[in-house]
C-alpha cells in the first residue's frame, strides 16, 4: 500500500528534544503532520512569523500550513485545543487572520475536568509508595485508566449531547468518592452543559483521522507522524512508574493513528546534546541534585552574557561542582519547562541509553539537536555503558524496576570540546573536528547514521545532512 514515505519522528530521551524543529522542515512538504499521542500534558513550542507560542494538542507542523491532525491516540481537552486554535487564528501583526486545516478524531478519548482532579487524589496515594512521578497534573494516567474501564466518553460524543450525558452520569457514578475527596463541585449537569457548548465550536473539525490521513498517502503525498515526549517516558519502555500514558516509540505512532505498520517508511529519533529530564525518575548522567533545582534562581536574558562566560571559565578551570555544570547548561539551553515552566534537570548525553532506544526502536536515522549549547566547554563526556552492583549491563539492556534503575552507575568517554560559533554552519564538514568527534561517537554507540544536527533556535538552524 502507497507509495509515499511516512515519516515517524519520536524523542529519544525524556522529551523537550526539539522535534517540533524537524517537523517543521518536513512539513514545509507533506500532505499531513499527525500528532499521534499524548495529550495537553506535552508542549512544543510553534513559530510562526509573527507569532510564537507553545502548543499542547496541536502539532508542531501547524506552521508550516498543511492538514494536521489529532489522531485516535491523542488525549484530547476541547478547553485546550480551542484556545490553541483561537490563538492559532487569531489576526496576527498585520491583521491578517491565519486559516487553520484541522481534524481531530472521533474516537480519541475525551479529557475531562475531572480527570485531573482524580489524578490529584491519585497522585496522593502514591507518595506512600513512591515519590510523586512528577505529573504534569493533566490527568493523563485516569483517562487512559478511564478508558481501559470503558467508562470514558470520546471526542465523537461532543456533537451526541444525549449520549455524553449517559457518559458523564456513569463516569460520575464511579468515581464520586474520589471525586468528593479531591474537592470537586462540578456535576454531570454542569460538564455536559460546558461540553455541549465546546463540542458545537468543535464539530467542524472533528471526523475519521485515519482514513483521510491513509488516503493522503495513498494519493502520494507524504506522512508526517509526530511523537510527543520521549521514551524515557513510555509507559511499557520508559522509567515506570516515572512515565506517561502516550507510547513514545515509533509502534506508539501507529499504533496511534491506525496506519499499518508496514507504512512507516522513515524513523527519525530525535537526541539532545544535553540530556534533560522534567520530574522525578533515574537519571543516571544528571548533574547535581535534583533536590537544589526549586532554590536555583533564574538567570534574566541580560545577565545570561556575564553568567555564561563567568561559569565557563569556572567550569574550564576545574573548579565547578556537578550542580553549577548542570545550571549552566539549563541556563544555556534554556532547559525550562515548556508545560509547566520547571525547571528541567540536566545531565550528559546518554549513550547507554541512547542504545536502548535504539534497540527498541531500530530508527533509520538520528537528529542530534542543541550541538550549539556545548560550544565552550573545554571537556564533554557521554555516557557509553551502564554499570551496576559492579557489572556493566549488556548493551541495550536497562533495568526494569525504578529501584534498580536509581542505582546504575554511568561510565562514560571524555571528549576536547570547541570554541567555534556553529551557529551558522550549515555543513557537516565546515563543524570544528571536535563537534565531528562527538557526532562520530554518538553515531557508533547508536549504530545509526545522525541526519540532522541542531545548530541553533531557529528553523533554519539545523544541518541536514545528505542520505548515504
Ligand atoms: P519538542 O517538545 O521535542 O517538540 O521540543 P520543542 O520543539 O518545544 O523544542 C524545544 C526548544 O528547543 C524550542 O524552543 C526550540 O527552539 C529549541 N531548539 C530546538 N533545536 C535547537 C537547537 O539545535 N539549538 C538550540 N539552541 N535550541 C534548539
């Protein structure tokens, strides 16, 4: 079936890689960008000309003009998908209103206020096992419990006011001592009156995702399949229980949008060059404690100057701890929560981990983005192999258990880094030897060809290197 390439793009870490940046260059192209799963609890950030903003539920390919779809995998909130759409439209700069080609499936599972309010009771329970798992409170973990219990309403259900009802009574019925314990005083007659007046601005874009995205392809056009987060967060392969409820791997893409898996022509794994991780779980390349982040101040963009060259030259010298590295390297990344604003936890490439997604994955190329933010140091490392209790792990291999997982130790390979502004690179070979090294490195522990190289911010930023 077709002939087009399908082009699936999934994180490779624990979100936040820039994925949006790479769909955005494949989207300029495509018939179609479909944002497969997830839900408002991941955000990527929209660029358009005259407008910037993150964006929870749309897809990142939004920008570049063409059909996006929220597929069948996809978590959706009516409340947050029309106000994305109202500042989407919305008349930019120069007055001018942007058109929007939108279609969300039917058959995705619908978010509910109170799902969120179940998730904050839930949460609560489980401080006593384990320490929170750093939800994003968007009630991602009961809508996918919810609708493993048949009991949650879809999206189709927004234009049936009688049938949503039925839906809402039976949900409210099942769990309103939760509900009651976490403060809720929203009743079934108060969210279907809500979600009636939602589902009337929403109908026109609601409809059969999977066969209009089959028949893009079909006609020949090609596919872009976005992933949200990264497999750090999966629930099957990631950090359980510090994981989401969307599948982050190139199976959850499909799985998500109901194209057959033979459709997939071109897996893209997107790779930072600073690991970052958002919430508590293993971590095993992190610098510094976690436990500090909520005190670390903020470095204003005037100060970001001073504060970089000072850190460098303290961190070139030897003389800074693990903790001021991985601030320094928040600040240049400006690794900060796109969703939550938190800060985000920093750490070394993970080439341990790198190998597993891999190995679970078997993408035909990498994208290795925010090459940029090394610039300066005089030293990297990346981790090559995971140890524990004294042995090295075999290679693609991670431990199932969180307890096991918080014990690994990281062994890595120390790299000369550079000085050059890559800023403007726009080939591979014209990058500084040193940057070449660390690409080469990170490739061998991959075993995968790295396509793409993020040189900076913005879109055209990135060195898109030819296929062999
Ligand atoms: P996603 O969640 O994986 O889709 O990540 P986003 O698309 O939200 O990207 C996160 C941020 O990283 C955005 O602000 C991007 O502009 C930025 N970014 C992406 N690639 C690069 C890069 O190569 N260098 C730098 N400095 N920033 C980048």
């Amino acid at each position: 079936m077709g002939e087009a390439p399908c082009i699936g793009i999934v994180g490779a870490f624990g979100g936040d890689e820039g994925k949006g940046k790479v769909v955005d260059v494949l989207a300029q192209n495509a018939g179609c960008v479909v944002r497969c799963e997830g839900g408002a609890n991941a955000g990527h950030t929209i660029r358009l000309e005259d407008l910037t903003f993150v964006g929870h539920l749309l897809p990142s390919g939004a920008a570049a003009g063409t059909l996006c779809a929220i597929a069948r995998g996809v978590r959706v909130d009516p409340t947050q998908l029309l106000q994305e759409v109202s500042t989407y439209t919305a008349p930019g700069a120069g007055g001018k209103s942007r058109s929007l080609s939108l279609l969300v499936d039917d058959g995705a599972a619908l978010s509910l206020s109170w799902h969120q309010r179940l998730e904050m009771y839930f949460e609560r329970v489980k401080e006593k096992q384990v320490r929170g798992t750093g939800s994003t409170r968007r009630g991602m973990g009961p809508i996918a419990a919810t609708a493993a219990l048949r009991l949650n309403p879809r999206v189709g259900h927004l234009t049936r006011p009688e049938e949503l009802r039925q839906w809402l009574d039976d949900f409210y019925e099942a769990f309103q001592p939760q509900l009651a314990a976490s403060g809720n005083s929203v009743t079934p007659t108060m969210l279907a009156d809500e979600l009636a007046a939602l589902g009337h601005r929403l109908a026109p874009y609601i409809g059969d995702v999977r066969a209009r995205v089959e028949q893009i392809w079909r006609d020949g056009k090609s596919v872009v399949l976005e992933g949200a987060q990264g497999m750090v967060l999966d629930p099957y392969w990631g950090t359980y229980p510090y994981t989401t409820q969307g599948m982050c791997t190139f199976a959850g893409l499909l799985q998500g949008c109901g194209l057959p898996v033979s459709a997939l022509t071109d897996r893209i794994g997107v790779c930072k060059a600073i690991a970052t991780r958002v919430g508590n779980g293993p971590f095993p390349s992190e610098l510094g404690d976690p436990a500090l982040l909520a005190d670390e101040p903020k470095v204003v963009d005037a100060d970001l100057d001073a504060f970089a060259r000072e850190m460098l030259a303290k961190i070139n010298a030897g003389h800074a701890s693990d903790q001021e590295l991985g601030h320094y390297l928040r600040v240049r990344a400006d690794e900060y929560g796109a969703t939550t604003g938190r800060h985000r936890r920093t750490g070394w490439l993970d080439g341990a981990w790198l190998e597993y997604f891999a190995a679970v994955n078997d993408p035909t190329e990498l994208a290795l983005t925010k090459l940029d933010c090394l610039r300066g140091l005089r030293e990297l490392k990346v981790v090559t192999a995971y140890e524990l209790d004294g042995r090295h792990l075999p290679p693609g291999t991670v431990p199932a258990l969180a307890s096991d997982f918080a014990r690994v130790r990281p062994v890595y390979q120390t790299l000369p880094g550079w000085s050059e502004d890559i800023s403007d690179v726009t080939r591979f070979d014209a990058l500084p030897a040193e940057a070449r090294a660390y690409i080469e490195l990170v490739e061998e522990i991959a075993n995968c060809p790295i396509r793409w190289i993020g040189t900076g911010p913005f879109r055209e930023q990135l060195i898109v290197q030819p296929r062999n």
